[in-house]
C-alpha cells in the first residue's frame, strides 16, 4: 500500500469512526452505564498510537460495549448496582442466558476505562522508586519486565490482553488473558498495567507488527497511574 493509499484508508476510517461514533452516541439506549470521555485528544499519544486508531476504538468500540450493557442491563438490573468488579470476580451471580454478554461487555467496559487512564501524553516517562523496586524484586529491571509482557502479548493467539498484576502474594506477575477477560475472572490476580493487543487497537497504522505496537505503546505509559494502580493491588 503507498502512503497516498494508506491515507486515503486513515481519513475513510476517521469518517466512519466519527459517523460510528455519533450514530452509537444518539442511538445509546437509557441506561446506567455511560462512555468515559477519553481525558486526553484523541490526537495526544502520536506517533505511537495514531489518531484515528484512538476515535475508532474508543467512539465505537468502547462505546459498543457500553451499550451492550445497558441493553443486558435492562435485563438483569443488578448489573449496574454491583461493583463491577463483585461481578467480574463472580460470574456465576449472572443469569446463565446473559452470563456470557457479561463477561464480554463488563469486561470490555473495564479493561478499557483502565486502558484509557494508563496512556497519557504528559506525566513520569519512567517508572517511580516504589514501581522500580517492586519490578526489581521479580525481574531484573524494567527492561525485562517490558520483555516478559511483550511476550505474553504476542503470544497471546487472536484478540486479548496483556497483564501485570499483583498475584496473591502481591509478587508481580505477567500473563494474557483471551477477548474482554480480566484478571478478576481468575480471582487471584490484581491488574496493574495493560496492553490491548486486539487488532482493533493497532492494526491501521502497525498491521500485523503486533511487536512494532507494544514496543511504541510504552511511550505512553502514565507511570503515575502505574505506581497508584500498584499501591492498591499490594494494598
Ligand atoms: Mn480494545
């Protein structure tokens, strides 16, 4: 694909991600469950993740689970009035014709509300004192931990996501989990730092280079939001 091509597709998918955006907006049924606003421009974190990548994903794919949930919770009520973490630790609180739109949309809604609060176009480039030592007594320095969540994400087959988490020790610990699953879903871990690797989260500007996107994804790290995360999982 030449670069005319290439932003020929960009601009197609900035229309169709503001149109998609607008429609799910004016379409969202009354509900509980609302879309977070991003906290930053959707333009903030270039060159690592493009603008258009972050409207699509967050105006109609974020949104899209949104509005799954209000749809499912216009079924089962108790779902906006549990912590949605109470849910996502136990599944089985969910009606069993409606548990696995749950898991999908909860999950979906949660893992990218945590997404979005990671990335920041500003704030600590490195990791503080409190998240080094933590990372030093697992691994052998920040380097190796980017390395050992890197390839989780890889090996990650299909759609998922990449954890750091606190484990029931409260030593860190690296694994993926498939679609929108959390760590709560596999009650022992705390999540502390996530990298989506479905393709929607990279692929108009990294196509298959899913290596390409994580290395670039770290550029964007809130370190900050890092070290509070940590402090509640070890809390
Ligand atoms: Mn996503």
């Amino acid at each position: 694909m030449n670069r005319r091509q290439t932003l020929k597709l960009m601009a197609g998918a900035a229309a169709f991600a503001t149109a998609a955006g607008s429609r799910a907006l004016a379409q969202a049924p009354a509900g509980p469950f609302k879309l977070p606003p991003l906290g930053y421009p959707y333009e903030a974190l270039e060159p690592n993740i493009d603008t258009a990548t972050m409207r699509i994903h967050h105006d109609a794919h974020h949104a899209a689970y949104v509005n799954n949930l209000n749809g499912l919770a216009a079924k089962w009520p108790d779902l906006s009035k549990k912590p949605m973490e109470e849910i996502l630790s136990n599944l089985s609180v969910v009606p069993g014709e409606l548990r696995t739109g749950v898991r999908n949309n909860l999950g979906g809604h949660w893992n990218h509300t945590f997404f979005w609060e990671l990335m920041t176009p500003g704030g600590a480039k490195a990791p503080t004192e409190e998240v080094n030592t933590a990372i030093r007594s697992v691994f052998s320095g920040v380097d190796q931990m980017k390395a050992v969540v890197k390839a989780a994400g890889l090996a990650q087959f299909g759609s998922g996501w990449a954890w750091l988490a606190a484990g029931k020790d409260k030593k860190l610990t690296v694994f993926s989990t498939a679609n929108q699953d959390t760590p709560h879903i596999y009650a022992a871990a705390k999540p502390i730092l996530a990298i989506d690797v479905w393709e929607h989260a990279y692929y108009l500007k990294y196509q298959s280079k899913r290596g390409d996107y994580i290395d670039a994804w770290w550029n964007t790290v809130n370190w900050d939001r890092v070290a509070a995360n940590l402090r509640k999982a070890t809390a």
